[in-house]
C-alpha cells in the first residue's frame, strides 16, 4: 500500500460545463476515468470533484486550469494518513474570478 488521502475539504461545485471540459481533456491527468459520471460525486443537489483515496489527488496544472477558466469557488484539502508524510495537509483555494492559491503545506 503507497498512500491513504483522505479529503478534508472541498466545496468547489462544478458546472456541467466544467465537467465537460475535464472529460474533453481526461488524458492530460493521471486519472482512470471511465465515463463523465466518474469525474463528480453529489453532495446536497451539487456536483464535486470525486477523489480516490489510494491516488494521488488529481489536482495536476491541467486540472487547475480548467477550474480557473471556469470560474470555480471555493476550497479542495487534502490530509495524508499513512506512511512517512502521515499528517500532511495540503490543498487549493478558487476565488470564482479565475484566480488560485496552494494552500500552504502542513505537517503536524
């Protein structure tokens, strides 16, 4: 086993638009999706990023810019549980004008 990622935050909701748009560019990430239903996970009537918690956590520059030509709001975190970075948090702030900040690392 590498690695346990749990995610702590995320309230980036995604357009149908922006899904789209992931799909169209699926082979620029280091994910297995296998249809569009696989990108986004429902949360109160809203659509998510879905994440594994055995990979790593699918925010590579392609993904972040198609979230920021999208306008996406809001903040994905992640905490890692297991191994030699157990503790370690992380994540990605979105100001919905197209802007992004990383969220400065932590390790307890």
């Amino acid at each position: 086993m590498g690695w346990i990622i749990n995610e702590t935050v995320n309230t980036v909701k995604l357009t149908d638009e922006c899904i789209d748009d992931l799909w169209k560019h699926k082979n620029k990430f280091l994910v297995n999706w296998k249809n569009k239903r696989d990108i986004f996970k429902y949360k109160s009537n809203n659509k998510y990023l879905k994440f594994n918690d055995d990979h790593m956590e699918y925010i590579c520059s392609n993904v972040i810019e198609i979230l920021k030509k999208h306008k996406v709001n809001g903040e994905i975190c992640f905490e890692s549980v297991i191994l030699n970075d157990s503790g370690t948090k992380w994540g990605y702030q979105f100001d919905g004008i197209g802007g992004f900040n990383k969220i400065k690392t932590i390790r307890k």
